[in-house]
C-alpha cells in the first residue's frame, strides 16, 4: 500500500516570479496571486501578502476589474480562518458516541488502512451503497470535483445529484436560453434602470452592487424586488415587498401591462423568440389587479414598474438565487427571463438579464471529473442517483428494488449537511445511525463532523492550487497556493488520490498533479494559460451585447418562451405561475410565511466559527414585522420558537421593518451547536422539491411563532 507522509513543505509563489516552472521552490517573502473559493458571485481576484512563511494579509486584486480592489468583510479576515485556533490540523477518529464530537489522533497510514478496507468490504456488496456528499466549499474546480469525482466514478458509488443551491434557476436558464448565460456584469454600470430581483446585492453580491451604484450616480433608477427590506432595498429608490414564491405572479402581471399597453418591441420579438403567441395568452390571464392580490402589493406598484420597464433604456434586471427556492421557482425564473426580449432590452449592451454567467464557461467536467470509469452493465446502466436536497430522507430510507441498496457509507467533503441540508430533524437521525460509516474532510470540526468516523483535516484556499469560473462575470481565475499546508493537513486531490492508491485503482488519471488538473479544466482554446500564470486571470472572448441579435444558445438561436421539450418531464411548455406547498394563509395553523436568506457576515455555513464574524451577527434571530410581533405578545429581544409540524427552532426575536407582515425572516445559516438550544433555521426547513431542478424549496415554509417565557 502507498504511505502518505506528512506534506513537503513549499513556498509560496511570487508575482514577479510567475515564469518559473511552477514545480521550483519560490520566495519566502511575496505577495501571491489566488482566487476567493466561496459561493458567490463575484469569484474575487486576491493578494496574499506572505512574510516569513505566514499568510498576514489578503485583499483583492486591484488589477482585476471585476473585484477592484475590494473584498467582502468576510473573505478580507481569511487569514483568520486559516490560523484559527481550532483548525483540524491532524486525521481525528471517533470514540465516543455518534454526534458527541470525540475523536482521538491517528496516523495518516491508520486512518485512510481503515477508509479504504470498509470501502472495500461494502464495494464488494454493491458499492452504490456509497455515497458522496460535496457541494460549494470550494467552487474550485480542482479541490471539488477533480480526482474526488474520478474515485467515486471509479469506485461505483451512487452519484450526487448537486441541487442544493441553484438547480432550479438553472434548468429554468436551459429551457429559455439554452444555458446559464446573461449580461456582462460590467455593463450594469451604464444601466438607466436597474430592477434588482430576489437579491441582497450588498450581502450576497457586493461587486454587482458597486456597479448598481455607479449607475445610480449617473442617474439610474434601482427597484428592488424581495419579500424582505434588506440593506440593498433600503438603498433603492422602490422596493416592492411581494409574497415569497410569487414571482412568476409579478412577472405575468408587467406583461400583462406591457401588451395591453402595447409597449413591445415586435420586430425583437418577431424576429429573435419562439412561442410568442402562448406566452402573450398566458400573460394576458394576469391583469395587475390579480397578481397585486397574488403578491400581496399594490397595483399601482406594478403599472408603475411596467411603465419604467418599457420606456427607460437600457433597463437590466439582475436576478439572484432566492427566488427560485420555492415550488415554482423555475417556471418564476422562466417568466422573468422572457421579460427582456418583450421590451428588446437585449438590443443594448447595458440592457437584458443576468441570473448567472456560468453557462460562458467552457469547462471540461468530462476530462476533469471521468464518467467513463463508472462501471457499466451490458444494457449501459450507470450508478443510481440520489438527490442531496433530500438527504435526510435517503439516509433513512431501507433498502428496497426501486431505491436499491440502503446507504452505508458516506464521504463529505465541501459541505456541512447537518447544518445546511433541509429538515433537519431528519438529517440529524441519518447522520446518527450506528451502521452508518462516515468520512468528513473538513477545515474545523462543524456539525456534520461531530457524526463522523474520521474526520481527515483539508487544506484552506491558501494552501493549494485550484482554478475557478464564476457565476457573476465572465473571467477564469487561477489560485496558488500561498503557504505550505498547516499541521498535516492534505488537499482533497491528495486525499483521493491516497485513498484509490489503497482501493487499487491504477488508472493514470489518478496521477495527474493539481497543476495538471487545472490546466485540463478548460478548453485551451478559449483560457489564455500564459496569461493566468502571469496575471492570475484571463477573461474570455464574450460579445458586449450577447444577444443584441438573438444567438442564444438555444438550437434555433432564440430565446424560448414556450418550449415543448419541457412535456418530457411533465412541465407547461409555457411558464406559469405555482402557488408554493406551503403558502400564507392567516387561518392555517401555521400562518407566517418563512424565508432564511443568509445572515450577512456568513456564507452558508462557511464563517460561522470565525468569532470577529460571529460576533458581528451576534445570536440567531428571527425578524417579525410588528404587526406579527404585536399579535403574540413578542418584543425585539425576546427569545421566540419559531416551529411547524418538522421541528421547533429557538433563536431571538428582531421586531421592526425588515419583515412585512405575514412574513418572518430567519437569517441563517448558524452551526447548530452554536445556536441557542442546539438547532437551526433548518430545523424547520422542508424536503419538499421545485417545479424543475430537483432543488429544496427553503423558502417555501410556513411557521408559527411564539414567544418563550
């Protein structure tokens, strides 16, 4: 078997030592050009400053025009996280009981013996009864699904069906633009007005944001669309605080202006869309009067925005993710991105739609991540697929034909699950199961790494070498690493790697080097490496007006309001408005309405440990409107149980304007174990799944609210 030894130290990459062969021992003491790993939009462009070995500063990379110098407060404090003092810096085994947090110290060689014998031993029953858990940890294209992808392909594991952030929005892009595609981000700068739809910009998007406001010193006019008044809408000059999973509702109702007042752009449409007819008689079913009382606002509200659309030019609408979390996300997300061919507001460079850019980028997933090493049956069955959004069912599910093999093993890696999957309750007793063998690469020992086996330390965003997209602008971003790995800690890539050394697995691919790896990612036509190694990032070759002249890449090279390959899994070749599973109604016995956009000084899960961060946010909180509060007898402070039929989640009451009334906000996502009675907003989160995508409905959720004494 192959013995992994504590890494060789390596030092860091100097910017003005970038035409070095990238293997050569580099400076001590440099400023190291990298890439944010988190999931957000923006994919900054960083700079390391190193002295003496340590990392003592990061900051963006005035160079790169999309982060200009700027970073969110979160990633401005990734040292802090790097050296916290409660990093896991060795492989950690359990001994104590499931969800108790006790492990012991072990070697490297004990740790990954044991993994790779019990992966065995289950493989030769039927290896789908392992399964990988990852998601965006890292959006690195390396350090995510690399060699990992390449091991489970090899191994037969059950696949992961990713939907937990953006699945719905997504699949909803495919049916009416033929991809994840939009404006330049760039261009919002030049924008008369901009409608800021599901988005907390300031939070969750910050680089758009400084765009929004370039704009709005030039004269834009910013409407912000979300059931809550966050700091961006507060910002805008409208905010129109509609009912959450209502959006589809909003959209058929500015149509519905739009043509009746026939302020179209018919040559656009004519000439550039498929389906016009059924899209106009589906709209014209929503006069404002109907979706004002569906989205709970005034009509007024949506004439004057239909009237600001059709005659201010270039007008941008800048979705984000949050609306598409809930049962009609995707046939919401179709609706709005019809909105701009109506008006021919591609017709300009700083007019159209963005939800998501991903779609420019030519990633090589089969190269990077192999399918053609699953195994395959004589009629070409490949492994099963289970959906991460419902994990918690699938962990408690028995073995049985349809579903096949009850899952035995499972190996996390990017993810927190028992903090951030839905339904907790449920994931929590998956996770707790005795029969359950688990395995977590992890930076900290987080909620699901109490469950674990093992827990193997992982390397930071500083300590490897990665390659990025984006979702946010249309730049390929490359990281090196700026330090040597602390303590014994490993990079993913070299953890499977080690593990497929001891499974057996002699393909060549498993040898390839991360460097390699990032080099493969991208088809070389199109990624300038030359230029990544010199600059740390290469743009691509994307038009300033995209679809100026239609050229979507759809098979007709037209946007598709109507779409027939949507009756192939049971959806409305038309977008349509879908009541959510679990919509307000003040006579239910569950009557609020619950959204859990982040907390701003978190991403995800990601952070929460960080204490200058924590300390910011301060506790977990619900926010009521003081109409909700006034009706049960709760204060801004109180300790409140927010619960439904799932579970009950403690946290304090925030009474004031951010919620409107009918709707309460639980800002997330908080560890577990550090919330106030060791649950999260999760607790009362459903399995239950959108309209296309697959993905989990977390703002779709109706709660009570009561006051503890």
């Amino acid at each position: 078997m192959l013995a992994v030894n504590p890494p060789t130290p390596y030092r860091a990459a100097a910017v003005n030592a970038l035409h070095t062969p990238v293997s050569q021992p580099l400076p001590n003491d440099a400023v190291v050009r990298g890439a944010c790993p988190h999931d957000c939009p923006d994919t900054c462009a960083l700079l390391t400053t190193v002295a003496d070995g340590v990392a003592v500063q990061v900051r963006g990379n005035p160079a790169h025009p999309a982060t200009d110098g700027v970073l969110c407060t979160k990633v401005s404090r990734y040292t802090e996280r790097t050296y916290h003092p409660e990093r896991v810096l060795t492989p950690l085994k359990r001994v104590g009981a499931k969800g108790a947090g006790q492990f012991e110290p072990v070697s490297w060689d004990e740790a990954l013996d044991d993994i790779a014998n019990r992966l065995k031993a289950i493989a030769r029953r039927d290896p789908q009864a392992i399964l990988p858990y990852s998601y965006a940890g890292t959006m690195g294209l390396v350090q995510g699904e690399s060699i990992a992808a390449r091991f489970f392909n090899r191994l037969g594991a059950s696949q992961l069906d990713r939907t937990i952030c953006s699945s719905a929005g997504a699949t909803a892009l495919a049916y009416t633009y033929g991809a994840s595609v939009g404006m330049r981000i760039e261009a919002f700068a030049d924008s008369q007005l901009i409608i800021i739809w599901g988005s907390n910009a300031i939070g969750s998007n910050l680089h758009f944001w400084r765009y929004a406001q370039a704009a709005k010193r030039k004269g834009a006019k910013l409407v912000c669309i979300d059931p809550r008044r966050t700091e961006t809408a507060e910002r805008c000059h409208t905010h129109l605080a509609i009912l959450p999973g209502t959006d589809a509702a909003l959209a058929f109702g500015l149509m519905h202006e739009l043509i009746t007042n026939d302020w179209l752009d018919h040559a656009y449409i004519a000439a550039h869309t498929e389906g016009w007819p059924a899209l106009k008689a589906r709209a014209l079913q929503w006069p404002v009067e109907r979706a004002a009382a569906t989205c709970g606002i005034d009509a007024e509200e949506i004439k004057r925005l239909a009237y600001d659309y059709a005659h201010t030019k270039p007008a941008a609408i800048r979705l984000n993710y949050g609306m598409q979390r809930a049962r009609g996300g995707g046939n919401a997300v179709r609706a709005v991105a019809c909105l701009p061919a109506l008006v021919g507001a591609w017709r300009h460079t700083s007019g159209g739609f963005l939800l998501s850019s991903s779609g420019f980028f030519p990633k090589q997933r089969a190269a990077l991540e192999r399918p053609d090493l699953r195994p395959q049956s004589d009629h070409g069955a490949v492994p099963r697929v289970i959906n991460m959004s419902t994990i918690g069912a699938d962990l408690n599910r028995p073995a049985s034909p349809s579903f096949g093999p009850a899952i035995e093993a499972l190996v996390v890696y990017n993810s927190n699950p028992v903090a951030v999957a839905p339904d907790s309750p449920q994931v929590v007793s998956g996770f707790g199961r005795d029969d359950l063998f688990t395995v977590v690469l992890e930076h900290f020992q987080t909620d699901t790494a109490d469950y674990a086996d093992y827990v193997l330390p992982a390397t930071t965003q500083l300590e490897h070498w990665d390659i990025h997209a984006s979702y946010g602008h249309t730049d390929v971003l490359l990281n090196r690493p700026t330090i040597a790995p602390r303590g014994q800690a490993k990079t993913n890539t070299e953890i499977f790697r080690a593990l497929a050394a001891r499974m057996g697995f002699t393909e060549p691919c498993f040898s390839d080097t991360d460097e390699t790896l990032c080099q493969q990612a991208f088809a070389s036509d199109a990624v300038d490496w030359n230029r990544l190694l010199t600059d740390g990032f290469a743009p691509l070759a994307v038009p300033q007006a995209p679809f100026a002249n239609g050229q979507f890449p759809t098979p007709s090279g037209k946007c598709l309001f109507e779409n027939s390959a949507l009756l192939a899994i049971g959806q409305d070749p038309v977008p349509d408005y879908i009541p959510n599973w679990e919509p307000v109604d003040p006579a239910a016995r569950y009557p609020l309405a619950m959204i859990s956009p982040p907390a701003r000084q978190f991403l995800n899960s990601t952070f929460v440990n960080v204490k200058s961060l924590r300390d910011i946010e301060q506790t977990p909180v619900v926010e009521l409107s003081p109409v909700d509060a006034e009706a049960r007898g709760i204060r801004d402070g109180d300790t409140v149980d927010v619960f439904n039929d799932r579970g009950h989640y403690v946290c304090v009451a925030r009474v004031g304007g951010r919620a409107r009334p009918g709707v309460v906000n639980g800002l997330g996502i908080w560890w577990r174990k550090l919330g106030l009675r060791g649950t999260n907003v999760n607790e009362v989160t459903s399995q239950a799944l959108t309209d296309m995508g697959r993905a989990p409905t977390f703002y779709d959720c109706a709660v009570e609210v009561q006051r503890l004494d």
